[in-house]
C-alpha cells in the first residue's frame, strides 16, 4: 500500500508537469502575484522527491532548489498556508537555501487535487522582512486555486475518452464530487451500460481486430448518446461499457429507461449498422449524492448488470441482498491472510475411516475449519473454492500441510499409527515444487512417508495434465499415497482411472448416502469397486450414514467408509477419546 507522501508525488508526476517547457498561462499568474504583493519573486512551485521545480517564476532565474528547509515543501507537508514574516528569525529556515539566497520574506498557498493531493504551492517572496494581511492571504489563495484550474485545463484531454469523445472515468468521478456539494443528499441512478459481454468481447478482439471493437464502440456510443438525449452526460469506461445518471422518481422509471437504451442498442443489429450479435445489459444503482464513493457506485452499478446477465434480463436494479454474498466472499478473501497468521482462527478436525471388515480405524482425513472473527463458524465448501484459485491457495495448503504432518507425528510418536489424509486443491498440483516442500514436512518432523495420504479431486488431476501428474508421481515414489477424492463426479471416472496417479479411490458421498434404499446405485457403485480392485485400486466409500449402507458395501467388498454413522469430524483430543473408547 502507498503511504500518502507516495500517494502524493504518484499524482504530482501523473500530471506530467515537472520539467515541462514554461507556459505562458502560468506565467500571467505569477506576474500577477508578483504585482499583487509588489514583491520580487512569485513562483508556482512543485514538491518533487527531493527538490522543489518551478513550472513558473518571476524575479528568479534558477528552475529549482532543494527540497530540504524549502518552505515550499512545509505547505505540502501540511497542505496549509506557510508564512514567514523573515526568515532569519526563524530557527528551523535561517540556515536554508532560500535564507543563504539573501530572501526574508515567504508565503505560499497550497496547490490541491480534487482528490486531496497537494502538489507544491503558489508563492511569493521578498528580501525584506514584512507582515501578511488577512486580505492578502485570501488572495494568495485565489492565485493558487487558478494554477489549480489551469492545470485542470490543461490536463482536461485526460478527463475525455478520444475514441468516443466523451467524458471518461475520472471526469465521471470529479463530475459526482461538483454534483454532491451543489445538492447533497438528492437521489440520482447510475445506469451502466455494458454492450458486449466481456467474454465475447475478447473472442471479437482475436478474431475481429482492435480497429473492429473501435468501431462498435463509437457507434455503440452515438446510439446511447442519441437515446439518453441531453438530459444527461455519458461517459465511456472502457471496453463497451458506458455509465450516465439520471434523477428518476421510482423503480419503474429506472427500469423502463434501461430497458429503452436496451431496446435502441438491439436495433443497431437490425439496422446492419454493426455485424455482429450485440447483448447489452443494463444495471441500475440508486443513490444518494455524497453519500456514496464513485467507486463503490460503480461498483455497484456493475454488479447490477452482472445479476441481470446472468438471469438472462436485460435490465436489473442492483441486490443488496446478493451484495451482502458478494461482500461476504470479498471478506473472506481478504481476511484469509489474517487467519493464517493467526493462532486461533483455523484449525483441524479428524474424521476417522474405519475397514469395512473389522471396523478397526487405520485413517483419518484431516478437514479444515475456520472460526472467523466476525462471520463466526465458516463452511469449508464455501471458503475454500473461494482461495483455491487465488494466490492463497498455497500458503493455506501448507498450512494444513504442516499441521496435519505435526499431529500426525505426535501420534505417531506415542505409539498411534494412523494415517492422515489431506486434501490438495488443483492449483497446488501446478507448483512446481510442491512435492518437494511436502516432503521436507515429513522430514522435519520425522514421520514416514506412508503416515500421511495426499486427497486430489478427479477433475484436478484430469484438468491439469502432465504437471499434476509429475508431482504425484514423485510422491508416490517417496511412498506418500494418493487418493481420488469425489470419485464418480467429474469426467468419463471409469475410462480415465487407468489413467491416473494414484493408489486410492473415495467415492463420493452422493452415491453412498441412499446405497441400502436404491437398486440402481448399489450396480452402479458396484461395478465402481469392482472396477478399481481390478487395476489395484483400493476403494473408501465417504458418506457413509446408515448401517444399511455399510452392510451393503460389506457386501460389495469395499474397503473402508468414512461417515457420520462412524463419528463425526472431531478435535485431536476428542478423536484420542474416541479412538481409545
């Protein structure tokens, strides 16, 4: 994250202004501070890095001093006015390079972003010590404010899209700024528009051309102009997406106008004026003016439209309902990093497997939970697909690697023999060092190989190919076991098996919790585990809940079962209690 001198000097150098040619534009205002307060020197000053530039000065003929001791660089630091009646009474300035310089006299006015940032100062200077009055101060920060337009103008091809010609992104931002200050608390909606769906959006670019997507953007763009009318200002985003306000009094309204920039965006198909199918999308999100951030409106807005495509609509108002998922997810997501480092957020519950034959218990599957400091008790179904695709995934991998090698060892060393089954996501089957690391666990804490067994979904190990593939392989070899977790849910499961590195197979709950009750299941898992023992495989049935189901797959010699009709998952030393008993 920047800190805000980063913040700052990122936005000073955004502008383009240092070192830039002199202006005349700028030079009229320093004349005219100069003039003002009938002093020498007036300069717009900017706070670099280490120095301060003048992009306009007036009784100097240097472009620059250092930062160090330069007043210019206080009215940054404090984004106030700094004035100093003389120079060499000050204790902090007397020794400056302005002071050296033979000046007395400073004051300066901040130059200020809309967005906060202040860039340097308009100031005036004087070899005699003097006073400043009230007057004068207002006046020195009018000069500023109008260096601050000018550099707005100058920079206003910024604020417009040049292939649309419209207003753009950050005009749209400092447009909702002016709007919450002329009337506060007035309702508005922002429709966002999105022609094209991303997805085909990218197909079109590759197939299509950039010059292509130019095109049915500019004319995307005239036909929304052309349908909003002069009520409101359109501003492009990007892509084909595009965002305008409106003051509509009731839902009705707001959908009706969505629909109807819908309706005029189809007819360009029609019309021949674009050759391809266009889908547009519409979402709408109310609000109140200053009451809201531009990015979380927009945030909003699309996530209206991403609702309304994915219900096949072609206008939605915005969800808090589905928001409050969405936010929900971002929570997770963000807070994942925190519960790692924490030492009472995620933790391990064991769940036993027991031979079918003896029901003597030989494993234990380690299963993840998480105790969230807000949200409280979190599913692993929800949060995990969640940070599997993420960078996270293997930073929490070997969280739970770690872990459950750690209680497995303690068991281990007082004479348990048990082994531990931990689930692997498809994204760790992509690293490449992956067995590697797995394996300097175990070494670490002095556990063998067969102590612990590695679970990989089947999908995962079709889907990633010959990496995933090489990282068991290594694994297998080292001695480590390997499971097909949710067998039976993913591809052609039977054809693929012979396929696959692995020594264990786990069929899923959803064939096993109706087993005793249903004909058809019981054949189809059947010729499953005759199946797997035919190419060496040995077979656990998960789900497992009643005694009919155990029976039956007694029958049908599988080898282990995991369910609740066995335990349920369990702490460490609730599962010794049980193991025990």
């Amino acid at each position: 994250m920047k800190t805000p001198e980063q913040a700052r000097l990122f936005a000073l150098h955004q502008l383009d202004l240092l070192d830039t040619l002199p202006s005349e534009s700028f030079d009229r205002i320093t004349r005219m501070a100069s003039q003002l307060f009938d002093l020498p020197i007036a300069a717009v000053s900017l706070t670099d890095v280490d120095r301060q530039w003048f992009k306009s000065r007036v009784g100097v003929d240097h472009w620059q001093i250092p930062r160090e001791k330069a007043p210019c660089a206080q009215v940054s630091d404090t984004s106030g006015v700094v004035v100093i009646t003389d120079m060499l009474a000050s204790r902090y300035y007397r020794d400056s390079h302005l002071a050296n310089s033979g000046i007395r006299f400073y004051a300066g006015a901040p130059l200020t972003t809309r967005e906060g940032y202040t860039l340097g100062s308009m100031c005036v200077l004087g070899t005699e010590p003097r006073e400043i009055t009230k007057q004068e101060r207002a006046a020195l920060c009018d000069l500023a404010a109008m260096v601050m337009a000018q550099i707005e103008l100058q920079h206003a091809f910024g604020r417009v899209d040049p292939l649309t010609g419209l207003a753009n992104r950050g005009q749209f931002d400092e447009d909702l700024q002016d709007l919450a200050l002329d009337a506060p608390g007035e309702r508005r909606v922002a429709l966002f528009t999105e022609v094209v769906e991303p997805s085909q959006l990218s197909a079109l670019h590759r197939t299509m051309g950039p010059a292509f997507l130019d095109e049915l953007t500019r004319v995307s763009a005239r036909c929304l102009q052309d349908a909003i009318g002069g009520e409101s200002k359109l501003y492009h985003l990007g892509g084909c997406q595009f965002i305008h306000l409106v003051a509509a009094d009731t839902d009705a309204d707001m959908i009706d106008h969505a629909l109807c920039l819908r309706e005029a965006l189809m007819s360009l198909e029609s019309a021949r004026e674009v050759p391809v199918l266009v889908r547009p999308v519409v979402g709408i999100a109310a609000f109140r003016l200053g009451e809201k951030a531009a990015f979380d409106i927009l945030r909003s807005a699309l996530a209206a439209s991403l609702d309304a495509r994915q219900m096949g609509a072609g206008a939605g108002a915005f969800s808090a309902a589905l928001d409050e998922h969405f936010q929900r997810r971002i929570m997770l997501l963000s807070d994942i990093g925190q519960a790692l480092e924490s030492d009472d957020e995620l933790y391990l519950l064991f769940q036993p497997r027991v031979s079918v034959a003896t029901g003597i218990c030989h494993g234990a599957e380690a299963l993840l939970r998480w105790h969230h400091p807000v949200l409280g008790e979190v599913s692993p179904e929800e949060f995990i697909p969640l940070i599997e695709n993420t960078p996270m995934a293997r930073p929490l991998t070997t969280w739970v690697v770690r872990r459950a090698i750690h209680q497995a060892a303690l068991w281990y060393r007082q004479g348990r023999w048990l082994r531990i089954s931990i689930n692997v996501s498809a994204t760790n089957l992509e690293e490449a060092d992956f067995a590697r690391r797995v394996l300097e666990a175990l070494r670490q804490a002095r556990l063998p190989a067969d102590a612990i067994e590695l679970e990989v979904t089947e999908s995962a190990l079709i889907g990633k190919g010959r990496a995933a593939a090489s990282q068991l392989e290594a694994l297998i070899a080292a001695g480590i076991l390997v499971a097909i977790d949710d067998f039976g849910t993913g591809y052609s499961s039977l054809s693929y098996l012979h396929e696959l590195p692995a020594n264990i197979v786990k069929i899923d709950r959803r064939f096993i919790t109706h087993l005793g009750e249903d004909a058809r299941t019981r054949i189809l898992v059947g010729s499953m585990i005759r199946m797997a023992h035919e190419l060496g495989f040995s077979v656990v049935a998960e789900g497992v809940e009643s005694e009919a189901a155990w029976r039956c797959l007694a029958r049908l010699a599988c080898d282990e079962i995991q369910g609740v009709l066995i335990a349920q998952p369990m702490a460490p030393q609730d599962f010794e209690a049980w193991w025990g008993g």
